[in-house]
C-alpha cells in the first residue's frame, strides 16, 4: 500500500516535471516572437532557468521508479548471489546517503530563504523559496524511492528500478524483433 501511494507521489512528480519542460518551450518560444516584435519579456532567461531546475529534480524520483537513470550496472551485473545482493545494497545505501544529506541541506536552504524572504535579483523579483523548492522536493523524493529500494534490496527482493530494467529491455528485444512487426 505504501508503495503505491509512493507511486502516485513519484507519478505527479514526474507529471509536474513534465509541465516545467512544456513551460520552458512556453517562455522560450515567446521570448523568441517577443525579440522578433523588438521587444522582451522581462527575467524570461531566469524563469526559464527556474523551470529547468524544477524539471530536472522533480523527474528524479520517477525516472529512477521507471528505469530510467543512466546507472553503471556492468559491476554490479558481474556478480551474482549474496555478493551481488550485498553491493546492489551498499550502493543504494551510498546513493540514498548522498541524496538525503543534499535534501536535509536543500530544505534548509529553502527553509532559510522563506524565512529571511530572500528574493531573486531578476528584473521580476521572486521570493527565491519558490524557485528552490522544485529542487527540494525532487531530491527528497528521490532519497525516499532509493530508501525504499534499499529496504528492497536488503530484505532480498529485486528493487522496483530493476523490475522496470528488465522491462524495458524486454520491450527493446520485442520491438527489435522482425517476427513480431510492431
């Protein structure tokens, strides 16, 4: 149950990272027709930014959910049994360390802008919170999918990230096999 309720955080996550991507095209496209008409959209380079940074950590947790990450895996694909279950674990528990370490500081980091009301030195002023948030979210969901993955990997079953793997590469052979024409 809790995975799944995770699932659906993860999902929405990587939903909101999608609709960060389509708002970058957004403010691009008009800062384009803007400069054609001899004008500009004020801060657009740094509300782009923005949305890049909220893109890029709120698809962290989903991506990895689906398989998505781009992992090193020939080391850990070389062992088998108890001594691949034991590195597949000490990576994770090396990553999920990492990750939470820079959520606790990105949260912080929030926290202290919101309380200080710091705000963006952009032609627009923003209170620099809202832009940092999409970070910290990101990076804290992603410490919780690679916790959880590690309570998988720990307790002996395949983490979700390996199941999506083997998926997908299941998919990939299917759809470049000529018996099955897609």
């Amino acid at each position: 149950m809790l995975t799944r309720a995770l699932d659906a955080i993860y999902r929405a996550a990587g939903i909101l990272a999608g609709v960060f991507l389509v708002a970058i095209c957004v403010i691009v496209s008009a800062q384009i027709v803007a400069r054609q008409l001899g004008t500009i959209i004020p801060s657009a380079d740094e509300f782009a930014g923005f949305c890049l940074a909220a893109t890029s950590f709120l698809g962290l947790a989903y991506s990895f959910r689906h398989g998505s990450h781009i992992r090193v895996t020939l080391f850990v694909r070389g062992f088998k049994g108890l001594a691949g279950q034991a590195l597949l674990s000490l990576a994770l528990a090396t990553a999920a360390g990492i990750t939470l370490l820079l959520a606790w500081h990105t949260l912080a980091m929030v926290f202290e802008n919101f309380t200080r009301a710091e705000v963006t030195s952009g032609l627009v002023p923003v209170p620099l919170w809202l832009p940092q948030l999409g970070m910290a979210v990101g990076v804290s969901l992603f410490g919780i999918a690679l916790v959880e993955d590690l309570i998988r990997a720990v307790a002996g079953r395949k983490p979700t990230f390996s199941q999506s793997e083997l998926r997908n590469e299941a998919q990939v052979i299917a759809d470049d096999d000529p018996a099955h024409p897609g």
